[in-house]
C-alpha cells in the first residue's frame, strides 16, 4: 500500500525516525523479557508498541496500525501474574515482533508495503498467542498498573509523549486543513483525550472533551475553528497536567462554550431576504404602534389611562392633570439647602 502523498510530510518523517526507535525498543525487552519481566519493563514495551500504533494511525498506514494494536494487547497481558514467561512465549512473543517489524521496516525503506501479506502472515501467531494468553487476555483491560508499579508517573508520561503527539498533529491539521477530513481527524483525538480523561479522572479535561464534541455536532461548518480553540484549549490543560494539576485538567474556554452552544456558522452563512424586508414593518419594531407608550414617559410621568387619552384638537386643562400627579413625584423633591431666595442674586 502507498502512502498518500499528501501526507508525505514532516509528520511523516517523524513517525519514520521514531519508529525505528520504538523497534529496538521492543526487541531488545522481548529479548530480556524472560530475565526481567517486571511491570515497568512490561509497560515499556507496551507503551512502544502503543506508540507505533498511534503513529501509523496518523499517517494512514492502517494495516501497520491494526497490528501494532494486536501486539500492544498481547503485552498488556503479561501485566498478570498468572503468566509464566518460558522459552516458548518468548518465541511466540518475538514472532508477533517480526509480523510487525518486516512491514513496518519495509515501508521505512521502500515507502510502501504489502498490507494483504502483512495480515495474512500474522494472522497464524497472534492466534498461537491468543491460545497461550487466553486467560491473562481476559482480565487485561481491567489491570491498570499504577505508578508505583510503574517506577514512573504514568500520567505524566501519557501527556508528555501521547497528549503532546495528538496536539503537534492537530497542529498540522490547522496549517494545512485541505489536506485532511477535519471532522474525523477531531473526533479521533477526541476519542483518544476522552479516554485519558476517563483513566486519569480528569474531570476539566474530560469537560474540554465533551464541549468540543458537542460544538462539532452543532456546528459541523466551523470544525477549523473547532479545532483551534480545543487545540488552545487542551495545551493549557497539558501544561497543568504536567505541572502536577491530578484533580481537573484543565478547563473549558468561553470560546469553546460558544462553539457548542449555538449554530454561529448559520449567523453568517444566510443571504438577506430583501422581499420580506419592510420599512413599515419596521418602524413599528424600532418607534412602537401609535398607541404604544415610551417607557421613558412611563418612568417620568406614570401611566396615563386610557380614559384621559384625548384627542388632538380637544382643550386639555393643565392643572387637572398635575393635579393627578404629585410635583414631587415627577421632578423629585428639591433639598431644602438648594431654594434659593426670590430676591438673591445666582452666581452661574
């Protein structure tokens, strides 16, 4: 299968020299792993097949990908301690490696590889160790190792290498959008930070994550946006989570709120509709029907009834409508130190 060429990019290469790492990473631990099978040295292998796997996704080589996944699977399991490491699971072990490695190395140096023939040769490994693993595949998802198992912070180092990956490739996404579908590229991420968020119980984040989500569901026509305020967003939250932030990670923006509270696209998107336009229709929004009060007038001068609503030829009597009013009430009381006298002269 060939690499899209337009993706042939700086992303690329970088999957390219990583995972060249990420190899001899995998094969000298399953080479020791019968010596050393400890959870740290199991976690680093898994989290270096996880790596490849991530990587491949990012640059379309999915049978790479797929296979990446499997052999991740198959090393999480060795997390159990009903698993005896012998000369026989190493073999099958490395086995896997190589299923992955030929293709992944013969796209390294060639630029392309035979997909069909990568999964055809698999195929018969992972099932000798699905069978070996069986009951240690069970239960692996439920195994979380934790950090002092580890010998490290994992949440650190998820958000280190994972996190910081995703936010460089949607990075990319932004300075170059016609080169990838926006929409699925952000929901991949999504999905991947939901997860975190999950495993960590990172309750902002999680928050920045569903926001984004619901911003792409009402607003599919501004997803580059989308993007670029969740990209803002999740950066701060990875520097907080980095910085020793266990409780929340991070927060949701006011931008993002907006994004997913109402179709913005549509504000802009719509042509004026100048036949249903009306300047009588209007006047009577902006100044009000004839017989609409101003509520300035009201605030001032009260209500008037409608019974002493006269017509505009009819003599009105002045008095008799102060009268009904209060002097004070309309121009307020005047404090006895202001009154000046008839006769005293005013300085203005």
């Amino acid at each position: 299968m060939s690499l899209n060429p337009d993706i042939r990019d700086q992303a690329y290469q970088f999957f390219i020299e990583e995972a060249q790492e990420l190899l001899q990473v995998l094969e000298s631990g399953l080479l020791e792993l019968r010596e050393d099978h400890s959870t740290p040295k199991v976690h680093e292998l898994m989290r270096a097949a996880h790596s490849i796997k991530g990587g491949a996704a990012s640059v379309e080589l999915s049978a790479i990908e797929l296979l990446a996944h499997r052999l991740e699977d198959f090393l999480k399991a060795l997390y159990s301690d009903s698993v005896e490491f012998d000369a026989d699971l190493e073999s099958l072990l490395l086995q896997g490696y190589d299923c992955l490695s030929s293709p992944l190395t013969e796209q390294i140096e060639s630029g392309s590889y035979d997909e069909e023939a990568a999964l055809l040769t698999a195929e018969p490994v992972f099932a000798a160790l699905e069978v070996r693993l069986e009951e240690a595949l069970k239960n692996a998802d439920n195994y979380i190792p934790s950090s002092n198992d580890l010998g490290v912070d994992i949440v650190s180092s998820i958000f280190e290498v994972d996190v910081v990956q995703s936010l460089e490739h949607l990075q990319e996404i932004v300075d170059n959008p016609a080169n990838f579908d926006l929409a699925e590229e952000l929901q991949g991420t999504l999905d991947m930070f939901a997860g975190f968020a999950e495993l960590f119980n990172l309750s902002g984040f999680s928050d920045i994550v569903q926001t984004s989500q619901t911003a792409l569901s009402q607003n599919p026509g501004s997803v580059l946006e989308i993007i670029k305020v969740t990209l803002a967003d999740c950066t701060i939250a990875k520097d907080r989570v980095l910085e020793g932030d266990r409780d929340r990670g991070g927060e949701v923006s006011s931008a993002l709120i907006e994004l997913a509270q109402s179709d913005v696209s549509a504000a802009f998107s719509g042509d004026l509709n100048t036949e249903e336009f009306s300047f009588d229709s209007q006047d009577d929004n902006l100044w009000g029907s004839p017989t609409t009060t101003d509520p300035l007038a009201e605030d001032v001068f009260g209500t008037i009834p409608d019974a002493q609503v006269v017509a505009e030829d009819e003599p009105v009597e002045v008095a008799a409508l102060i009268d009904d009013h209060n002097i004070d009430d309309i121009f307020g009381t005047i404090p006895d130190a202001q009154v000046v006298a008839e006769d005293e002269p005013v300085e203005v």
